[in-house]
C-alpha cells in the first residue's frame, strides 16, 4: 500500500465530508430568511394608470419594448409593442458622458452597437453615431440610440412605462446622478401616474422616493443587497411600490409572504408559454416578456378558462 497515498485519501475523505457538512449548513441557513414578515410599514403609491388595458388585471410587459423582434431598448422595438398591445413597456436607463438618460442595458456599446467600450465615455452625440441595430440584423442597420426624452414624448398618452435605472447611471452628486434627471423629465411630460422606476441599485430608488415619492418605484430584488431579508422586509425598508425578481427567485414561500400585502409582482423575463402559464395561474401581476405577443396570447387563454 502506498502510505502516502492512503494518508492523503483519508485527508481528502474527512475534508470532503467536512466540506460538504460546511455547506449543507451554509445551504440551509441560507434558506431561511431572517424575518418573514408579511406587513407593510407604508402606503403604496398607486400603480400606473395602464392606458392600453385588457382589463383582465394582469399586466403584459414588452421586456426592452418587444426586444425578440427588433434590437433592444429602440424605437421600432417600443412601435412593435405597441402594435402588440403591450399593455407596459420596460426600458432600461443609462447615462452618457454628458449626462443625458439615454436608453441602453448593457455597461459596454460593444454588443449592441458597432462601438466598443464604456457607454459612460460616450457624449450624447457619439452614442447617437452609434448603429444600435445591425447587430441584430440587416433590416434595422441604422437605428439608433434613444434617449429617454424621445421615448416620453412618443409615449404620452399611449403607453405606459417601467423604467429600470441602471446601477451605472449613478452618481455620488446628487446633481451629476440619474435620478433628479429622470424625475424632471417625467414630470416634465406630466407623466407621474404614466410609469413605474424600478432598480436594482438600492440607493437610486432611496433618493427616487425622496424625490418624487408619488411616482411609484418597485424595488428589483438583488440577493447581495437584501442579504436574507424576505421580500416585505425589503420592500418595507425602501417604501418600495412594487416588487419586481426573476422567476427563478419566485419562490413559493415568497408568494405567500407576498399575497396579503397586495404589493404588485411583476416578473422577468419570461419567454415560454407553459412557464407564462404556470406564472400567471399563480397570481403574479404581471411578466416581463420578448415576446409580448406570446405573453398577451397565453395570459387572454388562461384568465378566460373557467
Ligand atoms: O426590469 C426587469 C428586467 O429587465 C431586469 O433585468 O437585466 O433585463 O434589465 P435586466
Ligand atoms: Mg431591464
């Protein structure tokens, strides 16, 4: 026998037993959240008005307007969702050098347009050169950035909005940030009871509720931020409107914490039928979909069954 060898396999078998009794451990007081309350602290403020409504209480939302037909977080993807009867559109929020919102997901231009680097190290009218649409095919070379502005001002009166500010758009200066700007220019546009903010980043939607706090924000569920808080903790610490996570966090434990406090859940992104099903036999709110369409079909068949 060699020693050596049976030595360090015996080392090996006790460090992996006591490895995987760590993690066990570790696993299961993960699981379980440290409060579980089910009681708001605040008033919500009211939801947005939704001005295309099917009136069947669930929300279809077109995840970066109808981003499976068209280049994500553009214009002809908010028209195509339109056309869907998207009942809200999702967009995301960035900021240029200049400090206009502009509308873009990603930190880097690299993917999504024919630029490279750091949307942040590009002025307005560099981002606006930028082809946002050939990267997702020949019929749209061209398209462009949008700013935020240009998305109010097409979607006054006709399409209700969640405009997800980005952790990137933050600024340590009140001034220099995201939030005072987007704040103005929905007021600007008369928009307040038009659009829902939502973000990941804690201490965006804190001064959105300082600054307009009768402008609904829902808080985007982030596991390293709420620690192992339940979701009405969460909520209730930021006076949260709303309680946006992906399917993958939406657990049946939060379910029930959730339903009795009436917070609305919307949940992203969802691209499947049966899984759009299942969500909404739950009771969720509303979904966040590519594909609105398939989303506005499933949700007509599954609120209509007896
Ligand atoms: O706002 C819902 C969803 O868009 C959040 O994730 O990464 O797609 O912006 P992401
Ligand atoms: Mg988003």
């Amino acid at each position: 026998m060699n020693l050596r060898r049976h030595f360090s396999s015996q080392s090996t078998l006790k460090l992996s037993l006591g490895f995987f009794f760590a993690s066990a451990l570790l696993f299961f007081s993960g699981c379980q959240s440290e409060s579980l309350t089910t009681k708001l602290t605040h008033e919500l403020a009211p939801f947005p008005e939704l001005i295309i409504d099917n009136g069947d209480d669930f929300v279809v939302i077109a995840h970066r307007g109808a981003s499976g037909y068209a280049p994500e977080n553009t214009m002809p993807a908010m028209q195509l969702a339109y056309e869907m009867s998207a009942e809200m559109i999702e967009v995301d929020v960035m900021l240029s050098r200049d400090g206009v919102p502009v509308l873009f997901h990603d930190a880097k231009v690299d993917e999504l347009t024919d630029g490279t680097g750091y949307l942040k190290d590009y002025s307005l009218v560099e981002l606006q050169a930028l082809d946002a649409g050939s990267w997702f095919s020949e019929e749209y070379v061209g398209t462009t950035i949008p700013t935020l502005e240009e998305l109010l001002v097409w979607a006054q009166g006709k399409m209700t909005l969640n405009v997800e500010i980005k952790t990137e758009a933050f600024r340590e200066e009140l001034e220099q940030s995201v939030e005072p700007k987007v704040v103005a220019l929905v007021e600007k546009y008369d928009m307040a009871n038009q659009v829902i903010f939502s973000s990941f980043d804690y201490q965006i939607l804190a001064r959105l509720q300082e600054l307009a706090p009768s402008i609904p924000a829902a808080v985007l569920y982030e596991a390293v931020q709420s620690g192992r808080k339940g979701p009405i903790d969460v909520v209730n610490e930021l006076q949260a409107d709303g309680f946006n996570c992906s399917w993958r966090q939406y657990s049946e434990q939060w379910q029930q914490l959730l339903e009795p406090s009436a917070v609305p859940v919307l949940i992203y992104t969802v691209n499947e039928a049966e899984q759009m099903a299942e969500l909404i036999q739950r009771g969720v709110n509303g979904i966040f979909s590519d594909y609105p369409d398939v989303l506005a079909e499933v949700a007509t068949a599954e609120l209509s069954t007896p």
